[in-house]
C-alpha cells in the first residue's frame, strides 16, 4: 500500500494505491470535511498508515482547530 500526496487542478490531493494498482482519493484538501472542516491548501498534514490499512489525518483547520481523521479502508 502507498500513500502520497499530489497536485490535482490547482489543490491537493491525498491518494492511495492498492496492491492492484488502483488509485484511491482519501482526500482532496479544500473540500468541507462532513464534520464541517476546512483545510487551507498550505496546511501541513500529518499523515500515518497503519499496518489494518487504516489512515490517520491530522491537520490545522481554517478554524485554528487541531482535528483528526481516520481513513477506514473500503477494498
């Protein structure tokens, strides 16, 4: 499993890629989370890929918040 982050459009996108060879969108920094958070597209993003595949995002929102995500693996 890899983990990277590329430039998509003018943003940031946070991809993954599966043993098959697919490409997977985690995140697409600029996008309202579903929780209501913003992340500017200078944010550094701390990201940490655990060993059950799962993705722990945290990050400063435009809000001064310090959140954390977690990215459950769907395939």
């Amino acid at each position: 499993m890899l983990r990277c982050a590329v430039f998509t459009n003018g943003g940031n996108t946070i991809v993954m890629r599966a043993a098959d060879g697919t490409f997977r969108v985690v995140y697409n920094i600029g996008d309202i989370t579903e929780a209501g958070d913003l992340f500017p597209s200078n944010t550094q993003i701390e990201l940490d890929l655990r060993d059950d595949r799962r993705l722990y995002l945290i990050a400063n929102s435009i809000y001064d918040k310090r959140v954390l995500y977690v990215a459950e693996p769907l395939f």
